[in-house]
C-alpha cells in the first residue's frame, strides 16, 4: 500500500525542497540529502509507487521506459559514463529500503566501495 505522505512524495508535490538535477511532468532527480559517494543522485517517477517491482507490474510502458531513458540521460549529462557509476534501487525490510516511494540510487564520481 503506497503511503501518500512519504518523504519523496512531499517531494513531488513541493512540501519538502530538494536540490534538483532534473525535472519533468513525469520524472524528478535529485541529490541525496546524505550522500554516500562524491555524486549521489535518486531518481523517482512521479507515480505512485512503492518499489521496482511495483513500478513495472503496474505502470504502462511509456511511463517506464521514459523513467529509464531519462536515467540514461541524467548518468550522460553528469558525464559519469565517462569514469563508471553505480545504480541500486533497495526495496523492502530485506533491501533496507527506507522511503516507501520507488526510486533509484545513481553513484559515481570516485572510485566506489
Ligand atoms: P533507501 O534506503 O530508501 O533506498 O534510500 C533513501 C534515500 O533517501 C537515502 O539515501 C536518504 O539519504 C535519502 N533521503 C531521505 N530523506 C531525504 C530528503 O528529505 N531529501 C533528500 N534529498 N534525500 C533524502
């Protein structure tokens, strides 16, 4: 069950400001408020959602594939293609996930852990 009122959904509706990297009607990236690498963005769709599996079960595939090409698009735009970078997307008790709202973790900039 999604819960509305999760940190990222206030994020989306402008409750809780963040320092965006991109924006569009569809998606929001932006930087982790508590970086664990030199670049340490998350990536969320803007529909209702609470993990990976519940974005590609449940959204239509204009929706997902437009979240991924942007991705593809953030991870050029910050030229980290050009050293490498990570992307993790934790989900559940097991996963560790502590935002119930789907979202990507994009890492780079150094050499990661
Ligand atoms: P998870 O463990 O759910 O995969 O990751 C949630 C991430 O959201 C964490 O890395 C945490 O630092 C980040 N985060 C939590 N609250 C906020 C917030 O209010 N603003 C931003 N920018 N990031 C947040």
């Amino acid at each position: 069950m999604y819960d509305n009122n999760n940190v990222f959904a206030k994020i989306i509706k402008g409750e809780i400001s963040c320092e965006k990297v991109y924006e569009d009607d569809d998606v929001l990236f932006f930087k982790d408020i508590n970086p664990k690498a030199k670049i340490h963005i998350l990536g969320i769709p803007k529909v209702k959602c609470v993990d990976l599996v519940d974005f590609i079960s449940n959204y239509d595939e204009k929706t997902i594939s437009n979240f991924f090409k942007t991705t593809n698009n953030v991870i050029k735009k910050l030229e980290l293609n050009k050293g490498g970078y990570r992307v993790v997307s934790n989900s559940g008790i097991n996963g560790r996930q502590e935002v119930p709202h789907f979202h990507i973790h994009i890492l780079g900039g150094e050499i990661l852990d």
